[in-house]
C-alpha cells in the first residue's frame, strides 16, 4: 500500500492534482492512499 | 466498531476488485462498511447494482445507498453525511496512458475529499488475499508540511494493520540529498523513527 499527499492547487485543484500523485493512481499496481491538503490536515 | 470506510462503486468490471478491498480494509480496522452508488437518474435504477454488491459481501443487511446527482458531488456528500475515516474508489487506469485518462471522479475524490482516499488499481491483479502478503505501507515525502502530514499518518495506519512503514524520498540527483537530510530529521522527531537510510551510507 501507498501513501501520497496532494498539495491543493487553488480552484484547480481536481484538474491539477499533483503529476506523481496521478501516476501513482494510474499505474501503482498496490492500492494508493492519497491525502488531499484537507485530509492531510485533518490527519496532522 | 469505529468510524466508517465508505466504498464508492460503479457498475464496471473493476468494481468488485473496489469492494473487495474496501471490505478487507474495514475489517482489518474494525470499522464500519458503507457501499454508494451513484446514479444519473432516480435511486430505484441501482437496484440491481446493491443485490450484487450484498451477493459479493455475502451480508443482504449490508448497507448500500445509492444517491443521485453529479458522481464525484454526490460522494463527497456522502464522505461528509458518514464523517468518513477512508474512502475507496476505484483507478481506473488505462497503462502508459492512465495519467491522462485517469478516472475524473477519482480524480476529483483525491484532489478534494477531507478524508483519506483509498484509489483500488484496475489494471494489474492487485488482490486483497494478497494484502497480507505485502505488509507494508510506503510513503512518499518530499519537504512539504503536507507530506510530513502523510507520514504521521502512514505510521498510524501501518501500526493498526500491524505492518511495517517506509519512508521514501526520493531526489533526482545526488546534489540535493543535503537537504533531504533536513528533512529526514524532521521526519525522525515526527515519526520517533530511528535514523533513515541513506543509499550507499
């Protein structure tokens, strides 16, 4: 399993998502969890 | 049983692959299992859709809503109405293209739910038998606070599966280390790790 952060884009955000946090959900071959900059802060 | 793992699902091929690892995650946490689909038209026209996912489940008490609305609108509704702990979604990744043609509800679930997404890969023959097999959880940092976030909690997680954390920074050339052993120390004080690994150290 994979943990990956995203930092928020501004409006963006959805288009913009991070370029390794992308990869990683399209091409892991293990399930990847992603924290977006709420999550994250929630989290801390 | 705790806080709730909510498992979006469609009706493609990858959606048991979807459930199936939200099912495994929720009982590896002793957390509660809630299954949403989303439909365009009236909620009556996912009927079919929960017989099978409480058919795969083996539970026909379990709970499966199916809501109406724009998908990734109407699940984001859903994180917040269940004060989600994990949401699980499937990748739907297409190979060397899967960056570009990764799903947009996915897309948009990651870069904006408030909780952890759980993205399920569609493409290669990720099994939940095999969960116990991998047994660690991996997290990438770079500098970022975000990321120092991710790695706190990457350890909680790795200690209520009773799996083992690593840790990854990764830098494009050597030169650049020097920093990343700042933020490695950083990372030690947050983690209580012990020393990080350096290659060839």
């Amino acid at each position: 399993m994979i943990v990956i952060t995203t930092r928020g884009l501004g409006g963006l955000r959805a288009a913009l998502l991070g370029s390794v946090a992308a990869e990683l959900m399209a091409a892991a071959s293990r399930p990847v969890v992603v924290l977006s900059e709420a999550a994250a802060a929630d989290a801390a | 049983m705790g806080a709730t793992v909510l498992c979006a699902v469609d009706d493609s091929g990858a959606a048991g692959r979807v459930l199936d690892t939200a099912c495994w995650l929720a009982d590896a946490l002793h957390e509660r299992l809630v299954v949403v689909h989303v439909v365009p038209g009236s909620a009556r026209d996912g009927d079919d859709l929960v017989a099978s996912v409480r058919a795969r489940l083996g539970d026909e008490q379990a709970e499966v809503r199916v809501v109406s609305g724009s998908p990734a609108e109407a699940v984001r509704d859903t994180v917040d109405e269940e004060d989600a702990a994990f949401l699980v979604v499937g990748s739907r990744g297409q190979g060397s293209l899967g960056a570009a043609v990764l799903g947009s509800v996915s897309r948009a679930l990651a870069a904006e739910a408030r909780c952890p997404v759980v993205v399920v890969p569609s493409v290669e023959p990720w099994a939940v038998a095999d969960g116990a097999a991998y047994a660690s959880v991996v997290c990438g940092v770079d500098g970022s606070d975000e990321a120092v976030a991710g790695a706190v909690f990457a350890d909680r997680l790795a200690k209520r599966l009773g799996w083992r954390l690593v840790v990854v920074h990764a830098r494009q050339n050597v030169r650049a280390m020097a920093s990343g052993v700042v933020g490695q120390a950083r990372l030690r004080r947050c983690l209580s790790l012990s020393p990080i690994a350096r290659p060839g150290g």
